[in-house]
C-alpha cells in the first residue's frame, strides 16, 4: 500500500511508545466478549497498558465473528499454558535447567478499559460513546427485525 513503517522488536513497542515514536497500536483478536474485553495472542495486554501510559489509542481489528455476545467479560475466557517444554527447549536443545517449569500462556486478556475502539468489516464500536460489542450488535438486530 506504501504506508511509511518499521519493523521492531516487540520487546521495544513499550518503551517507543513512551517516546512518542508510535501514534496507534492496532492488534487483531481471536475473541472479543460481550462487555468488549479482547483475548489475543500473549502480550496484546502489556501492548494495551503502554498505549494507555502514552496516551495513544489501542485499536482492535477482527472480523465480526470474534464477537461473542455469549460470554459476558474476559474473567470467563480459559487461558491455554503450553507447558514448560514450548519454552524449555529450542531444537531439542534444554534452554533452563533441569526441573525449572514455566508459565506459558498462550493468550492474555485485555480489558475494555484500555480499548479505544473495536473495527470489524462492518463497524467500529467506540467505547467512549458508551458502546460495547453485544449492546451494539443487539441494537442493529433489533432495528432490522422492527423494519420487517
């Protein structure tokens, strides 16, 4: 598209974003709950609390079908841990020493408090407008059933 960017390292985004070297911070989502919380690959909350501390926004982009209006927040969201082995070794090789074990979550959390907006192929729900994700979609529907 020819959009200027750069590449960093994902340890540096926090510290960047301090200095004023990033505007947004977009980041997709696998799971969206009712109340807007989004689950996302490890580190998308982190990313979310340096946004908040810069004072830029944290944008949510997923399709409309990881809305679930079924699950009220993120507290009900189960977070997969990959075990010790994903990160106690690398090509068989042992990275820790023998009986170290690890935390290893797969997915964090993100509450709507740190979210600026959600954007899907059909909408952007904006929290401080008072919007949430299941409010939203609930609205539409009913506009729709009342035109038939």
């Amino acid at each position: 598209m020819g959009a200027p960017h750069q590449t960093i390292v994902d340890s540096a985004a926090n510290f960047i974003m301090s200095q004023g070297g990033i505007d947004a911070v977009l980041v997709g989502a696998d799971r969206v709950t009712a109340n807007g919380d989004a689950a996302n690959k490890i580190g998308t909350f982190s990313l979310a609390l340096g946004a908040q501390f810069a004072g830029i926004p944290f944008i949510v982009v997923a399709p409309e079908s990881t809305i679930d209006r079924n699950t009220a927040t993120g507290q009900s969201i189960v977070i997969e841990d990959r075990g010790t082995d994903e990160v106690a070794f690398i090509n068989s090789k042992r990275m820790s020493p023998e009986g170290t074990t690890s935390v290893n979550p797969a997915f964090d959390v993100t509450p709507a408090s740190l979210i600026t907006a959600i954007v899907t192929e059909r909408r952007v729900i904006r929290f401080s407008h008072g919007q949430a994700p299941a409010d939203v979609i609930a609205q539409e529907r009913g506009s729709m059933e009342s035109a038939l």
